[in-house]
C-alpha cells in the first residue's frame, strides 16, 4: 500500500510493516526532536490506523523505529481511550492474567488468545512534551501492552507457547501478505 492521504485528515495513511520485517523486530529508539517533524508522525499514524480499523498503532508499524504509539480503543465498560505517547515507558501491569483474543495490524486477519495483564499503566510524553500518564485496564490495558511490546521489538506472537504459538506462526506463513524469500 503506498502513502497516501486520508479524507479529512491531515496525516497520510502510511505502509504497513508486516510480521518478518526487521524494524518490528528491533528495540525502537528514544524520541529526541519533539518539532514538527514528530506531530506530522502522529498525525500519519493516526490516518494510518483508522484506515486500517485497528485501536492502537506504533512508529516501527509504518516503519519509523521510533518510540511512540496512538491509540483510540475502548475499555471493557465501552470508554474510549483516544490518545498518543512519545518515549512511552510501562510501569506497571498488574491484576489478574487474562487470556484474551488479540490481534495486530502486522499480522491482518489473524488473532491468537494472548495472555496479558489487566491492568497497565504508561509514563511518557505528547508530542510537544508534556509528561502524561495512561492507566488502562480489561481491554484498553492489552492495547497499552501490546503497543509498548512493538517498541521492544516484539509482536504478540512471541508471548505465546506451545500450539498457540505453532498455530500463529503456520497461519502467518500461510497469510496472502507473508513474505517470500
């Protein structure tokens, strides 16, 4: 898919990284110019993952190995969390383990029961660096995991074991977007 904008936005709907490609897994870097150059970012990002119909999306997503994420996703009481995080940090994930459908933008169409905490709270940054602070939980607390996961360079398939695992793996190489080669 090439860049392109969206109606109504001032941000273009950016390419989607897909699982295989290095820069989903690789560390992504900190922050350090946080001009405009960072806002037009953000605003890419969000075009990007509202035409992709997702609830959260990271930098190394669209390729940019950069330490921010978006996110517009509900909780499990159905409110919305619209959002982004510059130079994000994960202090804390606690609660009850709960094993719960997942799935990613990288990884179209598939989903995979993935456990995560049920709650979780955010350190970082907006982009004309304020510090902010995100507490989620049920729902809302998986995006905040699953989205600080990709700047570690991690997809939710790397927490899952065994046949869960074997299952994801097979049906991401037999997905009409793997890679070849």
């Amino acid at each position: 898919m090439r860049n392109r904008p969206i109606p109504g936005s001032s941000g273009l709907i950016r390419a989607m990284s897909l699982l295989g490609d290095p820069v989903l897994h690789a560390t992504c870097e900190p922050v350090t110019d946080f001009g405009p150059s960072l806002a037009r970012l953000v605003e890419d990002m969000y075009a990007t993952m509202y035409a992709a119909e997702g609830v959260g999306l990271a930098a190394n997503q669209i390729g940019v190995p950069l330490r921010v994420f978006v996110y517009d996703c509900p909780d499990d009481d159905d409110v919305r969390h619209l959002g982004h995080l510059v130079n994000p940090r994960l202090v804390e994930a606690d609660g009850i383990t709960v094993r719960g459908p997942e799935g990613c933008l990288s990884l179209p169409g598939l989903e995979a029961a993935t456990p995560r905490f049920d709650r979780a709270v955010v350190e970082g940054f907006t982009v004309d660096g304020e510090p902010v602070r995100v507490t989620g939980t049920g729902f809302f607390a998986r995006c905040l995991q699953h989205e600080c996961d990709h700047l570690e360079g991690e997809v939710y398939t790397d927490r899952l074991t065994g046949l869960r695992r074997r299952r994801a793996l097979r049906a991401a190489r037999r997905a009409p977007w793997a890679r070849t080669g």
